[in-house]
C-alpha cells in the first residue's frame, strides 16, 4: 500500500509540473514591445497627434499616462483603442496584441523637445520605449520644411502592342496638404488612355527611408500602345497649398476671430517615363 500511494504522489507531481510547463513558456517566450510615432517637424501653432503603441502577446489594455510635455500643450489624451492581429512565424501561430495611447498636442514655442518615454509594466517587468525628439519651428519656414513629390510609375516599361500596363502617379508628403491647386497631367498621345482613378481618395502613411509620408494616389490610367518604338510619356506638374497655423488669433474687418495662418504653395514635377514597344514576336 505504502509503495501504491508513493507512486500516486510522484504522478500528481509529474502532472503538475506538466500543466505548469505552458505557464512558464509563456512567461519565458513573452515578447513586449513599446513604440512612439510622432512627426519629427511641427511648427509653432501647429495641432498634431502622438501615438504610443504597445505590442505584446497578452492582452495588454493599460493605457500610458502622460501629464506634461515640455513645449506642447495636450489638447486631449489619451484616446485608448485595441487590435489583434494573428500572424505565423516559422509556421507557428501568433496572436499580437497591439493597443495605442494618443495624445492630440499643440505645440507651443520655438525649440527642440524629448516626448516623455513610455513606460508600463507587463507581469512585474517594466518596458520603456525609445526617447523621440520633435522639432518645433517657425512658421516662416513652413514652405521650405515639406517634403513633397510626385511618384510616377508604370508596371511594365517594356511591352507588344496587344499588351496594356497601367501607369500611377502618387503624392508624397510629410505635411497634410489644404488643397491641390493645379494639376497639368501629361497628354498621353502614343497611348490608349483608360482612366480608373477612384472618385474618392483617403491619404495613407507610407515610410520611405525612414521617414513617414503621407501619400494619396492623383491618377491612375490603364495604357495600351498605338504604334511600335520608343514611347516616352512626358513630365508634368502638380501645385499644391498648405496651410500652417502661426499661433495667433486675430480679428478680420467683421469683428470675427480666427486663428491666423500662414498659406505656402510648391511645384512638384511629374517624371517623364520612356516605354518601349516592339513586335510581339522580338518580346
């Protein structure tokens, strides 16, 4: 009897250390990563929105309380909201959890400031994000800070004259535009033109080496060529405005207030593409 109840304890020890085991993986394997998006420029007067982003595992639903940031003022924050995201590594399955802490700031003087770090504890451990830095400028300088340019791309460069390709040109910019003023789009004359560019169009964030962008498709035309040769679809130009608050709130002829902003335009020129077109038979 003695030997039967000997055996019966060492089995509940071994099934305990069992049902522990995924506890312990979980625990070991936890991946917890904390981030800050935050636009690298701003100008003085200017409203702009700061995300701290947690990614992790477990469903992690603290929100990061900050109280002050130097040279910004929070103008509402934090707005809390939550994804999850499955994805596969090495075949295995993942659940990401990702939730985001956003501040909506002004920024308030001229300088260069370090956004306060993010820091939350996940199962007694404490994670902190990266120091990020903004630029706060003049408004002066606003025209000459954007980053701005118009992509032109087709998907083939090289094509039979039964083939079509499409041809897109993007915007780029680091800085919400007002408006787009003009756009001379190229008269494509060695082409059958098809334009398929949606009526209604959203920006998106794109990063390009590094930096984000905000990026909006102007037109996008499917191409069909009308005679054999090197074709080549010239360049064109786009204007586009921006607006950029100064800080200030001023009075106009009516009595009324408004908040007084500065209007700056800039050029961007479309790129010619060169497109040749042979015989079926030499493709």
């Amino acid at each position: 009897m003695k030997r039967k109840g000997y055996s019966y304890s060492i089995c509940r020890f071994c099934l305990s250390v069992v049902l522990l085991f995924p506890f312990l993986s979980v625990a070991v394997g936890q991946s917890v990563k904390v981030n800050v998006k935050a636009p690298e420029t701003v100008f003085i007067g200017e409203q702009f929105r700061v995300d701290y982003v947690v990614e992790s595992d477990d469903d992690v639903r603290e929100p990061v309380i900050i109280k002050n940031m130097e040279g910004f003022s929070i103008l509402y924050g934090p707005s809390v909201s939550s994804t999850r995201a499955v994805r596969f590594n090495n075949g295995k399955r993942i659940t990401v959890y990702t939730t985001t802490s956003s501040y909506y700031l002004e920024a308030s003087r001229e300088g260069k400031y370090t956004l306060p770090r993010a820091e939350i504890t996940v199962n007694s451990k404490k994670y902190k994000a990266e120091s990020v830095k903004v630029e706060v400028k003049s408004p002066k300088d606003a025209a000459d800070e954007v980053d701005a340019f118009v992509k032109t791309t087709v998907s083939r460069t090289s094509v039979s004259l039964s083939d079509t390709l499409t041809l897109t040109y993007r915007l780029y910019t680091t800085k919400e535009i007002k408006r787009i003023i003009s756009a001379d789009f190229p008269v494509i004359k060695d082409f059958y033109t098809t334009n398929i560019t949606r009526s209604r169009q959203t920006f998106r964030d794109e990063e390009v080496n590094g930096k984000t962008y905000k990026v909006v498709e102007l037109r996008r035309l499917i191409l069909q060529p009308r005679n054999q040769g090197q074709m080549t679809i010239p360049e064109g130009q786009v204007s586009v405005e921006y607006s950029t608050p100064t800080g200030r709130r001023v009075r106009d002829m009516w009595g009324d207030v408004y908040d007084e902003t500065i209007r700056s335009e800039k050029s961007l020129i479309l790129e010619p593409v060169i497109i040749r077109v042979q015989d079926l038979k030499a493709i």
